[in-house]
C-alpha cells in the first residue's frame, strides 16, 4: 500500500510517519529531510533548498520532482508513504504519472496550535529523534542518545508564519484533489501522537 501524509506543518506528520514506519512495512519518503540531508553535505540541491527554505517558501517543482523521483526509483520494489509531499496542484499531477497512490490521510489540526508545536519542536541531530521543548525538562540534550538538541532553522515565527499561508494557499486545495479520487481519509490530529496514531490504524487497518 502506497501513502500520502497530508497535513499543515507541524500537524503531526513526521511523528506519525515514524511510528507508521514501525508498524507497516512502509519506506518514509519525506521530502523535507531530504532537503535537510542536502543542506547538511552542502550540495548544489542543498544549497538552492536553503535559500527557500529559511524563508518558508517551497522549493522550485522542478527539484522537489527530480530529488522525489529518485527517491521513488531506490523503492521500486517496497510500498512508500510519502511526507511533506506533493504539496501543490502541480505536484500532484506529476506523481499522478509515475507512481499508484492508495490512500491520503490528511492530520488535520487547528491553526491556533500549530504554532506552538512548531516553535517548540527540537530535533536531535545524531539519532534525528524530534519532540517538543516541553518534553525535555530543562535539558538541552536527546533522551534517546545525549546529543545537543537542536532547532530547525525555519521553526522560528516569521518563518512559520510564511510556512503556514503557503500551506493556505498551495497545499490545501490537495484536499479537494484527493477527496475527486475517492482516496481521502480524514484524521483528527488534535490528540496525544497515540492517541492520533490510534485513528491512523483505523484507515490503514
Ligand atoms: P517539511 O520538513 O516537510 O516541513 P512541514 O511540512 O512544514 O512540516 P513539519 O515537519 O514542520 O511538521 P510535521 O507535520 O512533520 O510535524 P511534526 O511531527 O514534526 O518541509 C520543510 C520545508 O522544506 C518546506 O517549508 C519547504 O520549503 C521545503 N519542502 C519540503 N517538501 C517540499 C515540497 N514537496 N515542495 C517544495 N518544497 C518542499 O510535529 C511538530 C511538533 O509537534 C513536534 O514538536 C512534535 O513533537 C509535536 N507533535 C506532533 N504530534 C503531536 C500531537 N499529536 N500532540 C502534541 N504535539 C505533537
Ligand atoms: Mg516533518
């Protein structure tokens, strides 16, 4: 089975995917850390990702295309749940062409919390474990393996800010595009990550 995680940022995606992964024999494709990966060897991709990125806009179509492509070719023979993308119209379409989707599950959230998800977010940088500054309890440090903690570089508000009205305007009329396809599911991402994850299971059985 082949998935789309739909959702505003900071909806909950990436925590779901991880647990999804875990679950189902799914490999997560999340555009957003591939970009980070890239930023992080300092590519040519990584490099023209950053100057989007750090102001919340999306990346050109053309690269996001290409980067996802690859990334399609690697799990030709696995199932894949793809993260963070499409996330326009024109993405869409062009996934339409090269890969079968089965199901969409859209996490939706209230506007009014995702800002403080997202602001609060910390990411380990060795193990990639993410939480939010309210669960680490004063530490600085990864509970997981004791690395510093860190903030991505668009989690900061006027950045967010800009993220979110992309979101408005280019990522949420997937919705509608998806529910035309009869592959829509809604999840209330409004609940403890388990307690979301639990909905989840619900649509992927
Ligand atoms: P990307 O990395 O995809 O970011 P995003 O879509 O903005 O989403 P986030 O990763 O911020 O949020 P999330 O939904 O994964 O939430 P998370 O689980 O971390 O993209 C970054 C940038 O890359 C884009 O802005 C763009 O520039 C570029 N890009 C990427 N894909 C692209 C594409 N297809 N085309 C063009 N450009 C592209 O959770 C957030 C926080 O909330 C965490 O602190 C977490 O602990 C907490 N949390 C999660 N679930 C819950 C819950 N149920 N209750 C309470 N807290 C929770
Ligand atoms: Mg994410």
């Amino acid at each position: 089975m082949n998935i789309i995680l739909l959702g505003a940022p900071g909806a909950g995606k990436g925590t779901q995917a991880t647990r999804i992964e875990e679950h189902y024999n799914v490999r997560h494709i999340s555009t957003g850390d591939i970009f980070r990966h890239h930023m992080r060897q300092q590519t040519e991709i990584g490099q023209l990702a950053r100057s989007y990125i750090k102001k919340g806009l999306l990346v050109p179509d053309e690269v996001t295309l290409r980067i996802v492509g690859i990334a399609l070719e690697e799990s030709k023979n696995e199932n894949f749940m793809l993260d963070g993308f499409p996330r326009n119209i024109n993405q869409a379409t062009e996934l339409d062409k090269i890969a079968r989707i089965d199901k969409v599950i859209n996490i939706a959230v209230d506007f009014d919390v995702l800002m403080n998800r997202i602001c609060g977010r910390r990411n380990c940088p060795e193990c990639g474990y993410t939480t939010h500054v309210s669960q680490l309890g004063g530490e600085g440090t990864c509970p997981k393996c004791g690395s510093e903690m860190q903030q991505r570089m668009d989690d900061r508000e006027d950045t967010v800010k800009s993220r979110l009205t992309v979101y408005t305007e280019q990522t949420a009329p997937l919705i509608e595009f998806y529910k035309a396809q009869g592959k829509l599911f809604e999840v209330d991402g409004m609940g403890t990550p388990d307690e979301v994850f639990a909905e989840v299971r619900k649509v992927l059985g």
